[in-house]
C-alpha cells in the first residue's frame, strides 16, 4: 500500500508563488507516477498533470502549463508541484494521486492540501 499527504497550500494573494509537497510512504517502489489535481469549490476534481515516478517525464495540462513545475526526489519519497503567477481561479483543494501501475490508475489520494488566492 501507498499512503500520500499533501502540505504546503496557504492564503496567498494573486501573482505569488506556492510550493505544495507530497509525502508517500508505504510500499514507495511500485509507483509508476504520481498525479495532481484540484478541486474548486462547486467544481469536480480536474486533473492538472503529473511525473513518472522513475523517469521524472512530465506532463502538463493547460491550467497549470507554464506556471506550474513538478518534481520528485526518489530517495526522500516526496512530489512537489511549484506554482507561480497564482490568480484567484487557482483557488482549490490540491491532491497528489499515485499510480501504481496496476491498471487502476490513479487511485491511492491524498487528502488534499487548501489553496486560496485573493485578488
């Protein structure tokens, strides 16, 4: 089993920047990548990109491209998703997933971290 907690969400203002982590622990070795997603209030889950735990391949979805960066450090077990520029539509509960590899996808959350960005 894998277990993920997210940290790092804040009140913030537009245009400041914000570093989330995620913290894995368990059976670490079988992630195959980990996923980020938002949730805005009112709003279902959007997916906004992810890493492939290994290889450190990303992939970035238009909400956060060219604004956000994700990393992973193998050897700490952590995923960091850095956001700049924030404006007030990047309010959300953030949540890294992982994928395990075994065909079910992203399945094993977080409990997601509280950003909010006043305008």
């Amino acid at each position: 089993q894998v277990q993920l907690i997210e940290s790092g969400g804040k009140l913030v203002q537009a245009g400041d920047s914000l570093r989330l982590s995620c913290a894995a622990s368990g059976l670490t070795s079988s992630i195959y990548s980990i996923g980020w997603y938002r949730r805005a209030p009112g709003k279902e889950r959007e997916f906004i990109g992810s890493i492939r735990w290994k290889s450190g391949i990303t992939y970035y979805k238009d909400a956060v491209k060219g604004r956000g960066t994700f990393s992973r450090d193998i050897a700490k077990n952590t995923a960091d998703l850095q956001m700049t520029n924030l404006k007030p539509e990047d309010t959300a509960v953030y949540y890294c997933v992982a994928d395990l590899g075994d065909g079910n996808g992203f399945a094993s959350w977080g409990q997601g971290t509280q950003v909010t960005v006043s305008s």
